[in-house]
C-alpha cells in the first residue's frame, strides 16, 4: 500500500467535507497551494509537524490521516486496519429523494465494544464520500441485535442520535430513527433510516422502509411516540 496515497486521498476527503478551498487549507497549515495539491495527489511525504497540525485542523486522531483507529496491542501497520463500510438511507420529503450516506466504522480498540465511527451525510459519489452534504464523527456501540450511534456534525453544534435493529428478514440491514435538532428548521426532528453492509439499489424496497405508514401513524397515536417495527 502506498502510504502517501493513503494520506493524500484522506486529506482531500476531509477537506471536502469540511468544504474547505485548496487555499483556505494552504492558508491554515502556511504552506503553497502547489504543495497542499501534492500532499493530497501523494507526490509528496508529510513531515510529521504537518501530519500533526492536519489532524487538529480536521478533528481527528492522526491515526485516522493513514486510514484505520489503530487496534491494542497490534503489531501490524495502522494503515492496514481499513473501516467498514456502512450505507445509510433517509427520505427527503421535501425534494422527494433518498439520500445517501456513508458511515466508516472502526473496530473496536477497548473491552466496551464501543467503535469509532464518521458519517459522510448526503454523498452523490460513494468513492468520493468527502463531497458531502455535512461531516459527522462520534461512536457506535453495539449491544446484541440493537445498535446505537452518537454523533457530532464537525461543521456545527447539532448532535445527531441513531437508533438501530438488525431486520429481521435481511440480517445485512439496519432499520432505525435518526433524531436531532435539524440545521434546517432549527427544530427537534426524528426520520428513519436503513442501514446496510452493501449499496441498496432498489428504491421501492428503501422506501417501504423509510417511508412513515398508516400503520406507524395508528401506532403513534395509540402510544404517543414514534417507533420501528422489526419486520
């Protein structure tokens, strides 16, 4: 594996995320945009003073520039320990689409079981997760079929809950709420979500999952909250 790939292909991902020019990157870490363009291309090493004031411009571990959460007691290099990958689905009702997400998850390096994780929120290309709509970073523990995350947007105060099951009929999926006050209408909101191990390419299968039913409604009224059915 080419290490400077690695690093220069995660600089230009949070860099995106965080939507931040080539310039207004050089300008932070006092270096040409010529040479910034390079540690992202990786043509260039990074000396480690850089590498380090990268991290803190990106609030994230160092570990995270060379790929992976490094693991306890591992010998192997940190830059072999890839995430895993997650995709997630929500609906947009008012622009009528489902939005794409991608979730990197990191093994778990303590006895709590408790994974780091970030979310890409709103991505058009899955290669290319940086070019997002918002950038989330927190943890993910996992308790017996029910999953919860605890998520930060790195752009802003808004914290994000995810709240998960195994589905029952598809063990690679997820269903779940997403609860949060929304950046949008600055107001408490809660929508489903799917969560899979792969890409869903069938739109009506996603959204007989994200869309709120009659059913859900009848729930609701009958016990005054929203809930998931684990089908």
């Amino acid at each position: 594996m080419n290490v400077d790939k690695t690093v220069g292909n995660n600089i230009r991902k949070y860099r995106t995320a965080y939507n931040m020019t080539l310039k207004e990157l050089s300008l932070k870490l006092h270096k040409s945009i010529s040479t910034v363009s390079k540690y992202e291309k990786g043509e260039i090493s990074l000396d480690l003073p850089t590498f380090m004031e990268l991290a803190q411009i990106f609030k994230v571990s160092p570990s995270l520039l060379l790929g992976s959460e490094p693991e306890l007691n591992s010998e192997e290099p940190v830059y072999n320990k890839t995430a895993h990958r997650l995709y997630m689905y929500t609906y947009d009702a008012q622009n009528k689409c489902i939005v794409q997400s991608l979730i990197e998850q990191y093994p778990s390096i303590s006895p709590d079981n408790i994974c780091q994780v970030q979310m890409f929120n709103d991505v058009k290309d899955i290669n290319n997760p940086g070019d997002c709509g918002s950038f989330y970073a927190g943890k993910y523990i996992q308790e017996g079929f029910i999953g919860t995350y605890f998520l930060h947007n790195q752009m802003t105060t808004e914290h994000v809950l995810i709240s998960c099951i195994r589905n029952l009929v598809n063990s690679n999926q997820q269903l779940g709420l997403m609860s949060g006050l929304s950046n949008y209408t600055m107001l408490p909101i809660t929508m489903k979500v799917v969560i899979s191990n792969t890409e869903i390419a069938n739109k009506d299968s996603l959204l007989k999952h994200l869309l709120f039913s009659k059913e859900d409604y009848k729930m609701q009224k009958k016990t005054n909250y929203l809930t998931v059915q684990n089908s």
